[in-house]
C-alpha cells in the first residue's frame, strides 16, 4: 500500500509469494476501487508519487523477464511510460 493526498494504491496477489500481483487505485474520498493494468513486475518496493500521479518501483522493466531491465522506475499513469 502507499499513498498520496487523494489516492492510495494497493497491490494484492493471490499467493504470498508467487502470481501476478493486481493494481488498483483507491480514491480516498469516496472509496471508489479501479483496478489497474501496468508494465511492471513487482510486488514490494512500490511507491506513489506525492502528486498522484505515477508511481516509483523497483523492480523489471519487462514483464516477460525479471532479470530484463532491473532498477528503479518511474511510472506515469497520464502518458503510460
């Protein structure tokens, strides 16, 4: 879970260590659940911008490879890169 002023992000999976985790934004203010698609792999380490509006995360570029690509990233929900 993290948060900003307005949004909280909350990731979930089904195992504790192991299957896709699911995305979803939550508006604090009227409790409303978007589930979200993104390009990353990760599972811990994921953060929410201070504006709201993306995410930082550690973790792969690539969702075919973990190893691909593997660092710190910026993520914006708006452009989607």
């Amino acid at each position: 879970m993290s948060s900003s002023n307005d949004k909280l992000l909350l990731i979930t999976t089904r195992f504790i260590n192991g299957g896709n985790p699911e995305y979803s934004l939550i508006d604090i203010a009227t409790g409303k659940r978007t589930k979200i698609k993104l390009p990353i792999l990760s599972r811990q380490f994921v953060y929410m911008s201070p504006d709201g509006k993306g995410i930082y995360y550690l973790g792969s570029a690539s969702e075919k490879n973990e190893e691909d690509g593997r660092g710190v990233y910026y993520y914006d929900f708006t452009s989607k890169i």
